[in-house]
C-alpha cells in the first residue's frame, strides 16, 4: 500500500501544471431503489422525449440516473419519456417519433481512457439531421465527458472536456450563478441556486462555431483545492499554490448551462446532474425539466419549483 501511494505521489509531482491527475478509485454508485415508470396514455399527447444511454463513466450510475430522469419528467404531466440503451445504429426514422432527445451517454469507463465505445457513423448523422431539421436536444452532464475528437458532436452540444486542460472542480456542493434571469427556462428563478454532490467541469473546450448562449455559470475557486478539503482524487501534490497559479480559469467563472441553434433545432446543456443525490434537488430538476420542455417545443409552461423561485431580498 506505501508502495502504491509513493508511486501516486511521484506521478503527480511530474504531471504538468495544466493538467488535472485522474485517479480511478474502486468505487461503484450507491444501489437505490426507485419507482418503474409506467405507460402513458397516448391521447394524452404529451411530449414525446428519448433517453439515449448504454455507456458512461464508473462514477455514474445511469441505469439509475435514466429511471430518475423518467419519472420525474413523466410526474409532471408534460412528458412520456422512453429510454434506450442501445444506439449504436441509430436511425432518423426512430428519432423522428420524438419531440426532443436527451444525452444521458459518454463512451468511455474513465473520461482519460484511450479507447471509447461510439455509435456508428449513421447513427451520428442521424442524429444531427434530426436536430437539424428541428428536432430538441438536451446535452446532459456525462454527454461533454467525450467528443472532443468528433468535431460535429463537440458542436451539436457547444463543447467537451478535454482532459490535460479542463477540470472537474472538487466542490461537491456549489452555488450556480443564474446569469440570464430573462430566459424562458430560467425566468422567475433566483440569482444563485445550490447543487449537490455533483461535478463543476471548468475550462471546458467550447466549440466557436456553437454560438451558445449562457443560462448559468460557477466559479472554480483555487481554495476549493486545499487538500483538507479535495479527498483523494485530488493529490496534495498536484495541486500546489504555485500549481494552481498556473492552471488556466482559476478563479473565474465558467459555464455550466446554456442554449444553442442547431439548424432549425434548439439545444439545451446542462452540465450538472451527476446522479441520483444530485436529481432530488428542486433548483436542478426546475432547469433540467424547463430546459427539455424549451428545447422540444421554443416555450416552457411548466413552474420554477418552490426551492428555485426567486424571493425579494430587500
């Protein structure tokens, strides 16, 4: 075990001082218990979302996560949610049975691995038809954890990770900033929101040509790093005063949630909502459920839910 960690120690100190160390932990999401989704009677035409998953990081419990996700959405009343865990030879003709498409994928175990698991190349053009031709898309969480070598992917959804320059902030719990307060998605919120147990990715590559427009950012401070803080995945030694000083964004604000054009398609993405702990959060589950109605149909109608409202504070 001292070997172990000596030899982590040792990687850090030579990692350079841009790059955030990824350290795998054995580490699987907590098992839960939750409610089957159940049909939807089709006269009540709601609006029809796909759920593409089947892959994603160790730390994500999707399955759990994709279950969630549908009957939160299905309990509002506004939507009947399927979810797939198999796309990798997706069609435009099944796509086009949807109102909009939520990303719930990432094609790598750890987002630093070489090897990924992608969807075929038609199921990728089927995929920015779709949205092209006006279709809605939510980019959730996971979904910029890869792309970053697809360069129309990274476009679609307005940016990626990329690993050597972005980072996931340590704060499990951290405010968001609402920036744009006049959105139809974010429209009688309040100026900051609270997230937990979730990932702040910062200095995220952005596509220029993505056009996005800024609903909510966070603010990756360099004291958040102070190893009494960070936990493991956060080596003392990879993460020094002098270090962090030369790390590109500390201590700057970075987006976190925004909109996009895609064609004559809406997309939201919302990088928050790394799992079920996450979701049971009224600020996080207003936008995720605001952003999807936004995205499938140019309106939302759907409430701010109590925990997210705006408040006089004079």
């Amino acid at each position: 075990m001292k070997k172990a960690v000596a030899a982590l120690l040792a990687a850090c100190i030579a990692v350079p001082a841009a790059a955030q160390v990824i350290v795998t932990i054995d580490y699987r999401p907590p098992e839960t218990v939750q409610r089957v989704g159940i049909p939807v009677n089709p006269a009540e035409n709601r609006v029809k979302v796909l759920i593409i998953s089947g892959r994603n990081s160790y730390e994500h419990d999707w399955t759990g996560v994709n279950n969630m996700l549908r009957t939160m959405m299905q309990d509002t009343k506004r939507f009947d949610v399927r979810v797939t865990e198999d796309f990798d030879n997706g069609t435009l003709e099944t796509l086009k049975a949807y109102d909009v498409v939520l990303l719930n994928y990432s094609s790598r175990w750890n987002y630093a691995d070489p090897v990924q698991k992608v969807w075929s190349d038609g199921a990728f053009k089927a995929l920015y038809q779709y949205v092209r031709e006006g279709g809605g898309l939510v980019a959730y969480h996971s979904s910029f954890t890869w792309g970053r070598d697809i360069p129309e992917y990274k476009r679609l959804i307005g940016g990626a990770m990329e690993p050597g320059s972005s980072r996931r902030a340590p704060p499990g719990a951290f405010p968001v900033h609402i920036v744009d307060r006049n959105h139809p998605i974010t429209a009688g919120m309040r100026e900051f929101v609270w997230t937990y147990n979730d990932d702040m990715y910062t200095n995220m590559a952005m596509d220029p040509e993505a056009k996005i427009h800024v609903l909510a950012t966070a603010h990756d401070a360099a004291a958040a790093y102070d190893p009494k803080l960070t936990g493991p995945k956060y080596p003392a030694a990879a993460y020094t005063p002098e270090k962090l000083k030369a790390m590109k964004g500390i201590d700057a604000d970075h987006p976190q949630v925004w909109t996009a054009d895609y064609g004559k398609g809406r997309v939201f993405s919302v990088t928050l909502g790394h799992d079920e702990v996450s979701l049971h959060f009224q600020p996080l589950q207003t936008l995720i459920l605001r952003g999807t109605e936004w995205a499938a149909t140019g309106k939302v109608t759907l409430p701010v839910l109590e925990e997210a409202k705006d408040y006089p504070t004079k």
